[in-house]
C-alpha cells in the first residue's frame, strides 16, 4: 500500500476508502513503494510518471491535469495524461453487457519531462496524492512497462468476466438441454464455453455450452 503525504486540502474531494485497487498482472505493484515528497531534480528527458489520486476520480483529475496544461503554459512539459481502462464483457444469467473497466483503480498515467515546475503543476491538481517512485523522488515506468499497459488498453478482444466457477450448479436455459441443471466441470475463457456435468436417466454425460447458455442456480 503506497503512503500517502500531503493531501490538498478543501480541494473538494473525498477519499475513498476502497482506493487501493491493484491489479492482478502486477504491471504496476512492483513500482509502488511509497509516494513522493519533494520535487524532483530537473531533467529534460521525457517519460511516463504514474500518480496516485483518489478512487473515483481518475478521469477528473485527467481532465483537470489537462486543463492546467494549457492554462499553466505545460504544452512542451506535460504531454499526455491517460487513465489505463480495458473493456470487458460481464456474463450473468445468461445475458451479456459490456462496461469500461479501469485497470489500475485510483492510478493515473502522465507522460513528461520532469522539473519542479512540472511536478508542481501535477502535484497540485486538485485529487491528486502524489507521485509513485522508489523513495523520495517520482519513478518513470520503463518502456516495456508503458508498452505492456498500451498494448492491453488496445486489445480488441474483451476481457469476459463471469460469475461462476467450476463446481458451481448451474441451468441450462437455452436449446435442446433447456432447465436441465448441471454442475460446471471445466471453464473455456478463451473460447467462451463451459462444460456441464448433466445427470441423463442417472448417468453424468458432459455437455459443451457457450456461457450465455447457462446460468447460475442460486
């Protein structure tokens, strides 16, 4: 859990307190050690910063970042601001609904160059906690952790999201096994399919269905 020090206050925000989200691929976990306190040295390279900000509000704080870049003169300093989401289709009784995902819950991507004066324009943003780095000073993702995060932002393919595991009992709800239950043997994310154990004149015969086929019996 990365610290967090010197929080604007009455900038209208309210801390959530589930604004520790992280994600499973641990692209993130291995650079959040702690969270700034001063400004950095200068430096003229340009690089991708992540910043730590309240739950709920990561777009906000997008739009305000970008907002002090033109108001603040940042153009040739703060580049790109981006809040990593992914999408992803939620499977529930048999009915399918795709939602924005944000992949790293209370985390937003800035693309700079580094000085006091840019880190004071970011720091200062209204929602903002402060920078992720190793100690003191903001850390700037390597490249291939910046590719790893774009690549998975532009996966056409959604990532599906199901509420039912193997062992769970379920009911066929469509074609020729229509209300007959089952119990979940081996689950296909790949290929969007499980296979039903279902009991036929007292005998379990495996039966393959698309996840929109069966729902979960509570």
């Amino acid at each position: 859990m990365p610290k967090k020090y010197n929080q604007p206050k009455d900038d209208g925000y309210e801390l959530d307190d589930d604004d520790a989200g992280y994600d499973d691929d641990g692209v993130v976990k291995s650079f959040l050690p702690s969270v700034d306190q001063k400004a950095p040295v200068g430096s003229k390279e340009r690089n991708w910063y992540v910043i730590h900000c309240y739950s709920g509000y990561e777009n906000k704080v997008r739009s305000s970042i970008e907002q002090r870049i033109d108001t603040m003169g940042m153009i040739d300093k703060i580049f790109d601001v981006v809040v990593p989401t992914e999408e992803e289709i939620e499977v529930k009784d048999g009915k399918r609904k795709t939602v924005e995902r944000r992949v790293f819950p209370g985390y937003v991507l800035v693309e700079m160059v580094m000085d006091e004066d840019s880190w004071f324009v970011v720091r200062n943003t209204p929602g903002v906690t402060g920078f992720v780095g190793m100690g003191e000073d903001p850390t700037p993702l390597k490249p291939e952790e910046v590719k790893q995060i774009m690549d998975r932002m532009s996966n056409e393919t959604p990532r599906i999201k199901i509420n039912f595991k193997v062992g769970d009992k379920v009911r066929i709800i469509s074609g020729p096994f229509n209300d007959f239950p089952g119990t979940i043997a081996d689950i296909d994310v790949d290929k969007a399919k499980v296979r039903l154990m279902v009991n036929f004149f007292g005998r379990d015969t495996p039966v393959e269905l698309d996840f929109m086929e069966v729902e979960k019996i509570s």
